[in-house]
C-alpha cells in the first residue's frame, strides 16, 4: 500500500476564459460555480500515489468533479467498484477502482488521447488507504467550493 494524496493550486488567469451561463444552466449551482471558477482560475492538480505523481490542472477537475458522491457510495462497500473519469481534451485517464477490506486498488487507463508521459500507466496498479482517498477527495472539494463561492 502507497500513501495517497492530492495537491492543488490556483491562481487568476492572466486572461479569464470566456464562460456562458447559458452553457451551463442545466448543471447544479455548484457545478456552474466550479464552471466560472476554472474559467477564472488556472493551477495545478496533482494526485499522488506514493512515488507516482500524476499531474493533471484544474481544468481536469470539473469532469470527475460531479461524480464524486457516487464513487464514495460505490467504495463504502467491500467489493465496490467505481470509475475517476479526466476527460479534458489531452488529458484522457480512468481511474477504476476496486474496494477491498480498508484499501483501494486503482488501475490507470490512459486513453487514445492521453499525453505521452501517461502512457507508462497503462495497466499500472496502485493500492491506496480508503479512508486517505476519500479524505484527499473530500478536503479537495471543501477548498474548491470556499474559492469558487468568492
């Protein structure tokens, strides 16, 4: 087992993206807010498992974002099983994963489209503390929603 964690960090854009509520009326508010936040917002966010740093950036975040609750009810059962999905463009990497007794195993599926220091992922298998992975999770969440409610 490797520890887990994640690390993040933002700063405004020299020039903010362009954001359009229509775009995005269908979401949750708190899906719009992470919407105008990234469109704000640029920075770095990396995941780490043990040795194994996986750097992605916070435009990656609003696709596993809204999926969150369902991958901690997926893994509050022995035997669950639930997918991390980055889907940006250029980005493109699934984490499936499996829970087993207090741990997680994660496997990497970079994808056709994933950048090439993602390719050594591929059929890589990482085993986290539950409680650790959803904790980085959780406390990630708690930092984007503070920031994006300014």
């Amino acid at each position: 087992m490797v520890p887990f964690s994640i690390t993040a960090g933002w700063e405004r854009r020299g020039t903010p993206r362009a954001y359009n509520e229509d775009d995005v009326a269908l979401w949750s508010e708190e899906m719009r807010a992470l919407f105008r936040f990234v469109a704000e917002y640029e920075g770095p966010l990396t995941l780490h498992f043990g040795d194994l740093v996986i750097r992605l950036d916070l435009d990656d975040l609003p696709y596993p974002y809204p999926h969150l609750d369902e991958v901690f009810t997926a893994l509050g059962v022995e035997g669950g099983e639930a997918d991390l999905y980055f889907a940006a463009q250029g980005t493109e990497l699934r984490l499936a994963l499996r829970r087993t007794g207090d741990t997680v195993t994660v496997r990497f599926h970079p994808g056709h489209t994933a950048p090439a220091e993602f390719a050594p992922l591929a059929g890589r298998v990482e085993t986290v503390d539950l409680g650790s992975f959803i904790s980085a999770w959780n406390d990630l969440r708690v930092r984007v929603r503070a920031a994006a409610k300014r």
